[in-house]
C-alpha cells in the first residue's frame, strides 16, 4: 500500500493497477502528463475509472451478484440501442453506484473521484474561466487525479465492502479452508486481501477475534480461524499489529474467569506480542497460569512452550499432582511435566502410591521419558524401599528396556550399577559370570 506522506512514483501508479485496459488508460495519461497535456491526462485518467468499474461489475457479476448483473445490463441497452442520453447519465451515475451499491469506494474516496470526474468535463468541454481565458488545469491537479484514481479504485480486487467481508469469512468458514498458514496466506493473497483497503483488514481480524473468545466449540473451526489470523499477520503485518494491540486487551478483559483460557492460548499460539498487551491483562495472564485451574492442565505444554509465560507455566508444574498428570489426557508427556511426575514417584512414601505410579509407567507412560529421564528413575529407586519393594518394579524395569531409549548392554550397566542386578537380561548376567 503506498505511503500517503510520500509523492507516488507514476511508473509505480500504472504497475498497480490491475485491469489491462484501465493500466493502458492511466499509462496514456501519464505519458499526457510528461508531456505537458494535462488535459488529456485528467480525461484518459477518467475513462481508465470507467472502464475499471464497469469491469468490477462483471466480475461481481460472474461471482453471482445479482445487482452488478442489473446495472450492467442497463449499460449494455444503452450501448446496443445507441442512447448517448442514457449512456451519459450511467457514466454520470458510475462512482455513486460504486461508492453506494458495491462498496468498491469509500465517502472520502468518493469525493475526490467527484472532483476527478468534474474536473473532466471541464477539460473534455469548452469551459472559460473568464470572457476571454479557458480552463487550463495545473500539472500538479493532473498527476493529483492519476494519484487518486489507482490508489483509490483502480489497484483493489472489485471487491472490498462487506461483500469482500463476508466472502472471506465465509472462506475461512468452510471447511475446506487450509490450516497451514503458507497455504491459507495464498488463498487470501488472490482475493479481497490482495492491495486490501485498511478497514477491511481491521474488520476481519476484530470479528475473528470475537469469533475466537470465547473459543467456538468446533475445534477445527477455532484452528481455521487462527490460522487466518496468522495469514493475515504475515500479508498485512502493520494493520494487524495495530488492531491486536487496540482489540486484543479489551476482548480479553471482557472474558468471565472460566473462559480466560481462551485468550491466554490465543495469545500462546502467537496472536499479539506480548510487550505490546497492556500491562493489566499480562498481570492477569501471568496469575492465571500460575494457578492454572486442573481441568486446564492439559495446555500446560502449549504455555510452558510461551516464552513471556514459561516461568509462571514451570511453577504451576512444580505443584502439580499425579492424579492431576495422569488426568490430563496428554498424548506424550511435556518434558517438564515428565520430570515432576519422576520427582513425584521417587518420593513416594508407601506401597500403595508405588504401585499406582508403577503401574502408569508400566503400562503406558514408559514411552514418555528421555533416555536421561529413565536413567534418573533407575538410579532413584535403590533410594526408596517403597519403589524396591513394590509389586510393580518389575514391570516397570521391562518397560523401560522395552522402549529402547537406552542401549541393552548400558541399561544393564545401570541396573547393575544401582544395587538392581536381579533385572539383568540373563544373556548379560551369563556373560558377567563367564
């Protein structure tokens, strides 16, 4: 989007646009204006807008706009019957429907196309300023109507209104919608939000950031969702920053207590920068985690993976129970949650809780733990009679070698090294004798 403190290169002006037979028109009349025929170029400069909305309509048309269809079967009577009245007055008429009917211009953008279009007949027309003196229009107004007509209409998609709203959340809605980002930002980049107007941008991201807290309760419909979200960051990265930083905050404050999640793991999952949310609701976030709610402890990973929040994530771990772990229906055990429950079953103080930690591990929770993680298990056990002496050492010591973490001949070692030589493989024990 070109800089509206900077004076726009005109060579950069006609690449922007994006019909072949406006880019023609403006490329006639920036030639007019180099050559000092500012006239012509204000005239060449309006026609380009004509030709532009008009073929706006038909691709409105083709998307299976009904009123784009109308006003352009009016347009092709009047050519076909040769009625210059009713042509002229369709030509009068052209940026009121584009501004009032389709949304293709805003007020603002309205009014200088009004100027533009004034200004035309003043050129295409004998107007006299005086008795004796012709209206002979500045070099400086002539590149002004070239400006305004490529930034304004001709460099958008023919859609931008809430038409252009609409069709992307209804994309983003479908179900078929990608949720890789790469894929979703190329979707975007052939449509509306290809050279988007800023408040279409900003309208999309508030009403998916509404959509999204609370979080639906469609989970694949939550991760499109964030998904166009980070699509929209990466094309519109100023405007999106903006918004988060003005949106974001308030939505967040509005949660009730029991739905808080849902901003903490939106904001996890890279929606907004963390310096930038206002300094209450990082205070907010900050206790919440701390005391994450049990029912919640099954995004304890994505927060402890949070940088800003992995502090107050690794202390929620450091007070968790088993009966909490073994709740959370993790599909791998967080590395850090994995160490807590070793610490957990090597402090064990009966039999009982052996048996219960013992049979988690033995049974599915072995997988979980690194190579150095099993090595701290084996070596803590010669530590706690409850463990030794437990009914469910055995299977535990199985299921360790049986995963493999740790080479046969190292994980007898181990054992053997740990006053646990009676869980020696017996081709190892042989070969010790021997």
């Amino acid at each position: 989007m070109l800089r509206t403190s900077t004076l726009a290169d005109l060579d950069e002006l006609i690449l922007l646009c994006r019909d072949e037979k406006s880019r023609l028109y403006i490329e006639e009349a920036v030639s007019c204006y180099r050559s000092g025929a500012f006239r012509s170029a204000i005239v060449s400069t309006w026609i380009a807008v004509c030709y532009d909305i008009i073929d706006k309509l038909r691709e409105l048309a083709l998307a299976g706009d009904k009123a784009a269809e109308q006003h352009l079967e009016k347009i092709e009577k009047a050519r076909v019957n040769a009625n210059v009245s009713t042509s002229l007055q369709l030509e009068r008429e052209l940026i009121e429907v584009a501004k009032s009917q389709f949304d293709l211009i805003s007020p603002l953008e309205y009014d200088d196309l009004v100027r533009l279009r004034d200004d035309r007949n003043r050129c295409a027309h004998p107007s006299l300023v005086s008795a004796d003196q012709a209206f002979v229009p500045p070099g400086e107004l002539a590149r002004l109507h070239i400006r305004s007509a490529v930034v304004h209409l001709l460099q958008h998609q023919p859609v931008q209104g809430k038409y252009a709203l609409d069709r992307l959340l209804r994309q983003v809605e479908s179900e078929y919608f990608p949720i890789d980002v790469d894929k979703a930002r190329s979707v975007f980049s052939s449509g509306p939000l290809n050279k988007p107007r800023e408040t279409l941008v900003r309208n999309l991201i508030v009403i998916l950031l509404k959509r999204l807290l609370p979080a639906p309760t469609d989970y694949n419909l939550a991760a499109r969702m964030r998904t166009a979200l980070h699509a929209i960051s990466q094309l519109q990265h100023n405007v999106f920053d903006k918004v988060i930083c003005e949106s974001l905050p308030p939505l967040i404050r509005g949660l009730p207590d029991n739905k808080l999640i849902d901003g903490v793991l939106l904001i996890a999952k890279g929606i907004g920068r963390w310096p930038a949310i206002d300094i209450d609701v990082r205070t907010k976030i900050e206790i919440f985690v701390q005391n994450l709610p049990t029912c919640y402890f099954i995004y304890i990973d994505d927060l402890l993976d949070y940088e800003p929040l992995n502090n107050y994530a690794t202390a929620r771990v450091q007070i968790s129970s088993r009966d909490e772990i073994i709740a959370a229906p993790f599909f791998y055990l967080p590395p850090a949650v994995a160490e807590k429950y070793i610490e957990l079953y090597l402090k064990v103080k009966n039999y009982a809780e052996a048996n219960q930690f013992g049979s988690d591990i033995a049974n599915w929770r072995y997988l979980d733990f690194s190579a150095d993680q099993q090595f701290l298990i084996i070596r803590g056990i010669q530590h706690n009679s409850q463990i030794r002496e437990s009914k469910a050492l055995p299977s535990v010591i199985a299921a360790l070698r049986k995963s493999n973490k740790i080479p046969a001949e190292e994980f007898d070692t181990v054992l053997t090294e740990n006053s646990l030589s009676k869980y020696v493989t017996r081709a190892n024990l042989e070969e010790d004798q021997d």
